[in-house]
C-alpha cells in the first residue's frame, strides 16, 4: 500500500465526497438514453405497480467521451460480475413494457 502511494504522480488522486443523502442511492427499472452531438442524456425512470405515470428520478449527462468510458466501465464491470456470479440472464422479450408486476388493483 505504501508502494503504491509512492508510486502515485502527484494530481493523479482524487478526493470524491459523497453525501449521506447521495450515498442512499435512487432505485430505477428503466433507463432512456438520448443523445445530440455533444452530449449523452441518462434518465433514470422508476415504473410502479398501477401508477399510470412512471418519474424521472435521475437525470445524467455527459460528454461523448464520458459516455464512452462509462460503457466501457460498465461493460468491464459486468464481466467481473458475471465471473463471480454467473451469467445474467438476457430479457428476450421484444416488447417489456408495461411491466406487469402481478399485483392486484387497489380497490377502495
């Protein structure tokens, strides 16, 4: 560990804070990405069992080339995953939305 501090360039640390309430995270089902020529749109969506209106609960952008390393963060993420604990297994159905939750409809 020492080794490796010694080894470190200076500048090439970076001291990310994440704050208790970031930390929490945000659950999303469904991800939509768009894109112009000079930037990547993520929309983090959470669908909910009998609610006709699904949220945007996160929005991310970024530059092309950052959309690049993050495929390819997350690709290499997979792998790694996917070492440990198995294959993921594929959705192949064409058309997966609505999403059905198998859940009664509230009745009042």
């Amino acid at each position: 560990m020492a080794d490796e501090k010694k080894n470190q360039k200076p500048g090439n640390s970076i001291n990310i804070e994440l704050s208790e309430e970031m930390a929490e995270g945000v659950y999303s089902n469904l991800a939509i990405i768009s894109h112009s020529q000079s930037e990547f749109i993520l929309d983090f969506v959470r669908l909910v069992p009998n609610v006709p209106k699904a949220k945007v609960k996160s929005r991310v952008i970024l530059t092309p080339h950052h959309a690049k390393r993050l495929l390819m963060a997350l690709n290499d993420n997979v792998k790694k995953y996917e070492a440990l604990h198995g294959k993921i297994a594929e959705n192949k159905d064409p058309n997966p939305f609505p999403m059905n939750f198998n859940t009664p409809k509230a009745q009042a």
